[in-house]
C-alpha cells in the first residue's frame, strides 16, 4: 500500500495540490518522473481509485489524501511491474482457468497441440480465443485488443 501512495502522492506533491488533471498526472508519472510508458501510468490511476487513494471527478484527480501527510522517501521508485496490464494471452489463459478450473499448463499444452494440428499458422492468442469460446467464454474484449495489437505491429 505504501508503494501505491508514494506513487500517488509524487505528481500532487510536485505540483503542490491535491487536485490534477488526469493527462498532467500521467505525464508527470511518465515523462517528467520517467517511471512509467503512459499506458501502465493509466492502469496505476485505476489501480489507485480501486484502493480509494485517488478519486476521479470528470478528467481531474483527486487526492484522497493529505499531500502534506505522505513523506516520499528518497530514491523512491515503484516496482513497475506491478502495474503493467497483462498480456492479452495471459488473460486468455487467466478467464479460461476461472471459468473451466483447469490448470495452467494443461491449458497451454491444449493451446500447444492445438498449435501444432494446425501447422503452426496461428498465434497462440488466436487460438487462445479460440479455445475460450470452444468452453462459451465471453472474450470480445480480448479479440478487439489482440486486433489492437496486430495494428500495432
């Protein structure tokens, strides 16, 4: 918890207020203190909302609280894994574990064989999707994200 409130308080802290435009809060965690690419910068303002640290009002945050309280210590800088957003795979995987109660590495050797019936003309994403729908798993989200990220190259 510590580590999402030193995180937080930082771009309120530099710019003295308890309330910040969402853009200035991402720039200040990605291009002025250079601990995160804008993405994962977004996914830690929803992990701080979720944990009530920050509360959003339109496109400002708001500290939740006193800017003042938190001492930073120096040096700080968040583990940045943690709140990187998962590869669409692993939530392909993670969905059909919740939803079929099968292990991990079965699914995988599932997707694996799969993979090899096919000649290998097919990510393993795709028939991740493809194996989740099989089981009626909801996973539209995650083909317009896999598509996405085609688009990106």
């Amino acid at each position: 918890m510590n580590e999402l409130l030193f995180t937080a308080a930082m771009p309120f802290k530099r710019k003295g207020t308890d309330t910040i435009k969402e853009t200035e809060f991402v720039m200040a965690l990605s291009m002025d203190l250079g601990w995160f690419k804008p993405d994962t910068a977004r996914v830690f303002i929803n992990s701080a909302i979720e944990k009530g640290i920050i509360s959003r009002e339109g496109d400002m945050l708001k500290a939740q609280f006193g800017i003042n309280d938190v001492q930073v210590p120096m040096g700080f800088k968040p583990d940045v894994s943690r709140f990187r957003e998962k590869e669409v795979f692993e939530q392909i995987i993670e969905r059909i574990m919740i939803n079929t109660g099968l292990e991990k590495q079965k699914i995988i050797a599932e997707i694996n064989k799969s993979r090899n019936e096919k000649g290998g003309l097919f990510s393993i994403e795709v028939l991740g999707i493809l194996m989740a729908r099989e089981y009626g798993i909801q996973v539209d989200d995650l083909i317009d994200k896999s598509y996405r990220g085609l688009l990106k190259g």
